[in-house]
C-alpha cells in the first residue's frame, strides 16, 4: 500500500478506503505477507476496462477545453 499512497499522493485513510470498497466489489485482490499487503486486479479485462474510461474521459475533457477556449475568444 506504500508504492499506492506515493503514487497517488492520498491520505492513507482515504486509499484503505477505496481499497475495500473494492475488496468488497471482487475489483481487486490482496494478499498479506507480514506487514505488507499486495493489491492486484482480479480479472485482466479490468485494465481494458479501466484504460477505457481514461480515453473516455481524457477526449470529453479535451472537448470542454475547446469549447471554453472558443468562448473565452467571444
């Protein structure tokens, strides 16, 4: 969980949190190992899925930005 808090840059309570709402929703898996515990995707489409999302919302951002840009030119 301390790679995730120092690339996502969350407070660590916030991140347990997300975390087990996705525990609870089968998205991720953990395994413990002593202190240390390791989340991975529980299923490879997720990644797809997810990646998906990002273009998604990326290419609708880029519009809002052009369509503010436009406006500001008024």
């Amino acid at each position: 969980m301390s790679s995730l808090l120092e690339t996502l840059g969350l407070e660590a309570s916030l991140l347990s949190q997300h975390l087990r709402v996705l525990r609870q929703h089968h998205v991720v898996t953990s395994t413990r190992s002593g202190n240390a515990v390791t989340y991975q995707v529980s299923h490879p489409q997720i990644e797809s899925l997810l990646l998906a999302a990002r273009g998604f919302l990326l290419d609708h951002l880029a519009v809002q930005q052009r369509t503010l840009a436009m406006a500001a030119q008024l």
